[in-house]
C-alpha cells in the first residue's frame, strides 16, 4: 500500500483512467476512508473537457451539437444541486456503512489485497444494479430517480443531472458489504463506479464489439434512458451488462431511441426538475381511495394503478413516432448568452466555494448556497420565460452586490472585481425596469 498521502493527487494519466475505471489496485488502496481522495470533485476538469470533445466530433461527424443549449443548463444544474448537500452533510452512503462495519462486521478483509478490491467492484457494481432496478420499480424511489431520466436529449451533460434525495435510499443496497469489506475500498469503487457511468451517456459512440456482452456501454444505456415501449425498465447496468442478462432485464439498441420521461415536464426550472413527481405522489396519495391503494401509491411501480399489475401496463406507456421534437427555450438569443455567462459565474463561486469550505465560516457557506440556488432558479425562470423572471433576476443581482460588499463572495479573478459590480450593476437597472414594467402592463399571469 502506498503512502496515503501520496495518493491525495491524482495525475492527468490516473484522472483519464478512472474515468473508464481502469485504475488499479495498488493504486487505489487506503487504509481509511479519510485518506481516500474525493475522485468525483478532481474529475471536474475531465466532465468539461469530455463535454468539449463530444461537441468537437458531434460538429465534425453530424454538422451539429450533441443536444441543446438549455437542456444542458438544466442538467448540470442538477448536478450542483445533488452536491450542494456535501457542503454542510457528510454522505449517508458512507455514514451509514461506515456505522454497520463498526458494529456488526462480521470479519474484516485485508484492504491491500487485490482481491479484496476486486471483490468490492463486483459488489458495489451488484448493489447498483438493484438499486437501480428498484429506482425504476419503486414510486417514492423513482420520485428521486426520474430526475435523471428528464432531460429530452442524450449527451454527457445528461450524466450530471442528479437528484438531491436519491442518495438517501441508494445506501441500502450497498449496505450488506460493509459486513466485510473495509470502508475505504467501498469509498474508491463508490466513487468509480459513478464515474465510469459518465462516458457511456453520449451518441457518439456506436458499438463496441466484443466489449458489448460485458460492459455497459453507451449503446446499452441508450435504450435504458428512451421513452419507447420496448426501452422501458430496460438496461438497468452500472458498469457490467452481465446483471441485466442474468436477471432478464437487458435489451439490445435497434429502432430509434426517443429519450426522456413517457410524459415530458416541459421546464428548465431545476426545483420543478428535483421535485414535480413528489407532488404528484403526495396529489395521488390523497386521491386514492383505501390504505392498502395508498400504500400502492407509494411502493409499487409509477404505472401501478388500483386493478393493474405491480409495474403497470405496458399499453398504457405512450407510443413515440421518432419524430417527437424536445422541448425547447423560446428565449431570445441574447437572452440564451446572457444565462450562460451567469450560469459560467455561478460555477466560478462554486468551485471555488468547494476548495475552500474548510476555511469558510458557516454563514459564508450557508450564503454562497442559497446564492448559487437562486442563481440556478433564476435562470430556470428566464429560460422557461415565466412572469416573474425579471423580478427574480433584479433580486439576485442585488443579492450578488450586497454579498460582495460584506465578503461573502468575490469575483473569480480578484482584479475584476470593479468591473463585476458594474456589470451586476447594470444587471440590477436593466432587470429593474423590466420588472417595472410587468408590474405596470397588468397582474402577474
């Protein structure tokens, strides 16, 4: 085992590798979770330059970007969303196996030996496949999941669109290794095993050959996120295919994959993103009459309905033609560049709020959240052009200035720091009037 300290940085040849989970053991061996490098936050630069890459050859091969300005806003909002929690929260998926190993482990593997880390792949890869199954196959659980499944399009930034209450059902299936396997081999194949599931969201890539029957690749988790009958509950594989073959869930990519949920939300608003089929739940619980229904409600499948099978029926999904056109943005072009430059800020205060968190005091922190949250709002509200954009818009730059002239927050590049409050500055006047304005034309709609 090497020096665990060592290992804290991870080169451009490891950081490319772990993306493919292609790490090696005597790499990727620690003895506590604390030494364990958080691999998922130094993959960062690798999500934006793999993005750029998949635009590259998407340009080059189809003469067009592999999805949509704004779809693409919207899952990587998510993704910050998902993360934010981190800041104040230590994970569950780690509190609570670490919790079972220190009090019910039943024997304790040698956490250097390559077996034990192998064995640990299989497990955490086995732990996902149910999970996932029952994300898909459990209402309250695909509550969370469904998140993931929204996005119309099917590119990397897809992979990023997260849920923030996912992880507090995921821990239960990883759970049973913690009987065994030590915390910190959890903790590195926890982390791969997400990692690896990134690259396989693209069309880009077509087959690959022989690497079909065992990985899960771009093309099998293609059909795992269409809207056509024969995708639904399909693919259900993290990194190994082998699962969906034993059990009987794997389907091969042939007619054109139309992706997205079977009923489009229809918005770029991440909290309606996170939390519209919680709702919905709650709106059918009450609906719904006698308590063993209720309890269907919330346990059985989301196609469950009083009299229908568990998982529902499959005539019921909607057909698709492969002609369906994703929702889109009736934003102006301007309008498109102006929420990207503030999105490209956000991520700025966000970064750097992770790197430096340990010398953030509580209230900075609790402030760069709720900021980064009203940012990710507020362009939800512009790209969804809803009345009340302009007066959240004027708010939030007004929150950015005040945040700035007590500390709270600063500008990327300390040097721009004068230009950033004109710039907020004239944000404020401009988004003021328009707020004026619709104040003065009639009610809000």
């Amino acid at each position: 085992m090497k020096n665990p300290e060592a290992q804290q940085d991870v080169s451009v040849s490891q950081g490319i590798r772990m993306m493919f989970y292609m790490m090696k053991p005597n790499e990727t061996s620690f003895r506590t979770v604390e030494d364990v490098p958080n691999y998922v936050q130094k993959a960062t630069p690798l999500f934006i330059s793999l993005m750029l890459l998949e635009l590259l050859v998407s340009w080059i091969h189809k003469g067009k970007p592999p999805g949509h300005l704004d779809d693409a806003l919207t899952s990587v909002s998510a993704g910050v969303l998902s993360r934010l929690p981190s800041l104040f929260f230590k994970s569950i998926e780690l509190t609570s196996y670490i919790y079972i190993w220190e009090n019910y482990r039943l024997f304790n593997l040698p956490c250097d030996s390559p077996w034990t880390w192998y064995l640990t792949f299989l497990g955490v890869d086995f732990g996902y496949y149910w999970f996932h199954r029952m994300a898909h196959e459990v209402n309250i659980m695909w509550a969370a999941h469904q998140t993931h499944h929204s996005s119309e399009g099917y590119n990397l930034s897809t992979a990023l669109r997260q849920s923030v209450f996912q992880i507090h059902t995921s821990w239960i299936f990883y759970s049973p290794l913690a009987l065994f396997i030590p915390p910190s081999v959890y903790a590195v194949h926890l982390q791969f095993n997400l990692l690896y599931q990134f690259w396989i969201h693209t069309k880009v890539i077509n087959n690959l050959g022989p690497l079909e029957l065992i990985l899960n690749t771009p093309s099998h988790h293609r059909v795992h996120h269409g809207r056509n009958r024969y995708c639904i509950d399909k693919n259900y594989a993290g990194t190994l295919i082998i699962w969906d073959r034993l059990f009987g869930t794997f389907e091969a990519e042939n007619e054109k994959v139309v992706y997205g949920l079977t009923h489009p939300i229809n918005t770029f608003e991440p909290f309606r993103v996170q939390f519209h089929y919680l709702v919905y739940i709650w709106t059918t619980f009450w609906a719904t009459p006698g308590f063993f229904n209720k309890f269907s409600v919330v346990f059985k499948g989301p196609g469950w309905g009083p009299g229908k099978p568990r998982l529902g029926l499959s005539e019921e999904i909607p057909e698709v033609t492969g002609k369906e056109v994703p929702f889109s943005s009736a934003a102006s072009q301007l309008l498109r560049i102006y929420t990207v430059v503030q999105f490209a800020l956000m991520l700025s205060f966000y970064e750097e709020t992770f790197a430096d968190k340990a010398v953030l005091s509580q209230v900075t922190l609790l402030l760069r959240v709720c900021f980064i949250i009203l940012t990710l709002t507020s362009i939800g509200f512009l790209l969804d052009q809803r009345s009340k954009a302009a007066v959240l818009e004027t708010f939030r730059c007004l929150a950015f200035l005040t945040l700035c002239r007590f500390g709270h927050l600063k500008p990327f590049i300390p040097s721009l720091a004068f230009a950033s409050e004109i710039f907020f500055s004239i944000c404020v006047a401009f988004w003021g009037v328009r707020s004026v304005k619709q104040l003065a034309s009639g009610p809000w709609k």
